[in-house]
C-alpha cells in the first residue's frame, strides 16, 4: 500500500457513474508517533488552510523591499520562525474546547473536513484555492456555510465550483447513518441561493488579487442573473477511524444522485486508521507547534 505522504491517497476502489464519480481511500496512522507520515501531511494542510504559506509570501515580500525608515528597522526586528511561530500558536487548540464531547469537538470536525478537500484535491485533480480559514472569527468553532470548497477544471474548459460536505463517524453500519445527513445537505446545496450568494462572496473577497477572484466574482453574477452557478458538483465525504473504509459506505449516496438537482458529484469514504478523536486532537496540535 503506497503511503498518503509519497502519493496522496491509496486508492483502493474507484467508481465512475457518468457524471458522479466515487472513490474509497484507505491509509494507516500511529497518532502516538509525532513523526507520521499521515499527521505530518494533515498538519500542514491545516496551517495551509489558515494561510500559513501566504504568510510566508507577504514576509519575503516585505524582505525583499527597500522600504525607508522606520519601516526597515521594523523588519529587522523579527525573524520569520517568530513570524510563524506566532501564527501557529493561533490556531485552534483542542485544549481550550474545555469538556465538550469528542464528536462535536472542532479539531475532530475540522481535521476531518480539512483532510477531504485535500484528499478530494489529489484524488480528482482538483484545484485548491485559498479556504475561507484564515477568517474565521473564533479558531475553536466550525466554519460558517459549507464544510470546504474548491474548485475543478471540466473537460469543456470551464471551472466547477465544488461544495464539499463532511461527515467523520466510526457507526459500523455500511453505509453509517451519517449518509443520509448528507444526501440531505447535498440535494441542498446546489439550490439554497442565498447561502451561496454568501459564500461564493466571502470565497471572492478571501482570494482577491489570485487567479481565482474573476472566475468567482463572475459565478456571483451568475447566481443573481441566472439563480444558480452554471457548473456545480457536491462533494460527499465520509471519513473514518477505525473502520476501514468501504464502498459500501457510498451506497445510498450513489443512488440518490438525482437528488443532488443536476450537479455532478465527487464523492469519497476515506479511513485513517486511527481514533478519530485521537487524529484530530493529534492533527490540530501538531500544526499548532513551532
């Protein structure tokens, strides 16, 4: 089996049904070993997703710059590991979740959702632009609107704008109950306009100045002249622990594509290998550490 962090992911099972298209991936975790491949790879992807590697740009940015006094006395006065340093320690921290339940916790809900849009990324060729993370008003609770999106090149050449939809659970049913909440959240999704209009503007004004602003400033056009987005695919994730994950686990969400108001569909079950709770708290400290 190839490793998550040489070849992201182990794709065990692939399903292609037209327009819908399924994969099951199986990966392996020791979330006692802070060296694991699995938790290394999950860790960066949550200090991604919070903007760490654009943090990285604006530093060298201000760097490179001849900027006059007192701006270049400023720079000198700190050092990128500062720099980073600080911004992790910002991060969500499972510690300060106090005694809420496990599952409702947000490093276990978070770590899941963060994992499937980069599963999803290298799974299906996705695109990943900046998440909407980095402006989250409180670390310790879940993103408003959708779970993740992104972003997929179509063979006509046009972008799909991606809603992502995320459910970890370890329920040994297949498929685990959790599958009908999503069935339920993705025939909504293509059609709930005013939650779009919401969240396709916050995603615009979060990547503003990238590739990505034009082509959702024109999706938000789109959703007041025409009531929807063009090219729309939903994104099912089903993320397990200890339980392997199955094709099975897809079964009642392939069979309600029609549902999903004619969008396309990329789903997934992907297991970790690992206590779910373990994962995510492991995960979130992790990317939390300098």
């Amino acid at each position: 089996m190839t490793s998550i962090a040489t070849e992201f992911c182990t794709v065990v099972d692939r399903i292609e049904d037209g327009d819908h298209h399924w994969a099951v991936v199986m990966e392996q975790c020791d979330p006692s070993n802070p060296t694991d491949a699995l938790l290394v790879l999950t860790a960066q992807a949550i200090r991604d997703a919070y903007g760490e590697q654009e943090l990285k740009e604006i530093a060298d940015e201000a760097f490179l710059l001849q900027l006059p006094e007192p701006a270049d006395a400023v720079l000198s006065q700190f050092s990128l590991g500062d720099l980073l340093a600080s911004f992790r320690g910002g991060l969500p921290n499972p510690e300060a979740e106090g005694n809420k339940p496990a599952q409702l916790s947000n490093y276990r809900s978070e770590t899941a959702e963060i994992l499937a849009r980069e599963a999803l990324s290298r799974v299906f060729n996705m695109i990943t632009p900046p998440s909407l993370h980095a402006v989250k008003g409180n670390r310790n609770q879940p993103i408003l609107g959708f779970d993740g999106w992104t972003l997929m090149a179509l063979g006509c050449g046009n972008l799909a704008l991606v809603l992502i939809q995320v459910k970890a659970t370890d329920d040994k049913n297949r498929p685990p109950s959790e599958a009908a909440k999503l069935i339920t959240e993705c025939s909504k999704a293509p059609v709930d306009i005013e939650k779009l209009k919401g969240f396709v503007s916050a995603c615009a004004i979060r990547c503003k100045g990238t590739p990505f602003d034009k082509i959702l400033i024109k999706m938000l056009a789109d959703l007041h002249r025409e009531n929807s987005v063009k090219d729309i695919i939903v994104a099912p994730v089903i993320i397990r622990g200890v339980v392997e994950a199955d094709h099975r686990d897809l079964s009642t969400l392939k069979s309600a594509t029609e549902k999903f108001v004619g969008a396309s569909t990329r789903g997934m079950s992907l297991s970790v290998g690992a206590n779910l709770n373990d994962f995510g708290k492991m995960a979130m400290n992790m990317a939390r550490q300098s």
